[in-house]
C-alpha cells in the first residue's frame, strides 16, 4: 500500500484520486500513518465488512432485544437426549 504525506496528498489530490482505484493509500503525518484514503468501491466493502462483524457482550450489558431472543428459543427435541445429560443420577 502506497503511503503519502499529508502535505503531498493535499496539495496532489487530484492524482491520488485516481491512484485510489487501484488501491488504498495511506495519508502520514509526522512519520505516523493518521489515516486512509479508500476508492468509494473499497469503503462500501469495509462497511459491509463491518456491519457483519460479531459483537460480544459481557451479560451484565447484554441489550433486552437480544436476552429475550436467547431467553425464548427452544431446543429441537431430537435433541432431548442431550437434556438427560444434566439430569442429576438417580
């Protein structure tokens, strides 16, 4: 990936419009990379991409919508058997 100044970028943004279809470039500052510059291709790609990322909660911040989904689900009862497991022995 390609990695360009800040002051470089401003100042020749036309051309790295078009570099950007290619690929991304990376946009420095002070020799620290402060950002990305992505094609509009690449950047609905990432949203995509994010929007199907997994979210993990710890239970104490579990959302309502999502405990109430878990809390009324119900196992197949092919799988009964799998119950019997945790059944204390007689």
């Amino acid at each position: 990936m390609p990695s360009v100044t800040a002051t470089e970028f401003a100042r020749n943004f036309g051309r790295f419009r078009e570099e950007v279809q290619r690929e991304p470039i990376a946009i420095t500052s002070h020799g620290r990379t402060t950002g990305y510059f992505l094609s509009a291709h690449d950047y609905a790609e990432y949203q995509r991409l994010k929007a199907q990322a997994r979210q993990v909660f710890h239970v104490s911040e579990l959302p309502d919508d999502i405990a109430d989904a878990i809390e009324a689900t119900r196992m197949d009862p092919e799988h009964e058997a799998l119950n019997r497991l945790l059944d204390p022995p007689a």
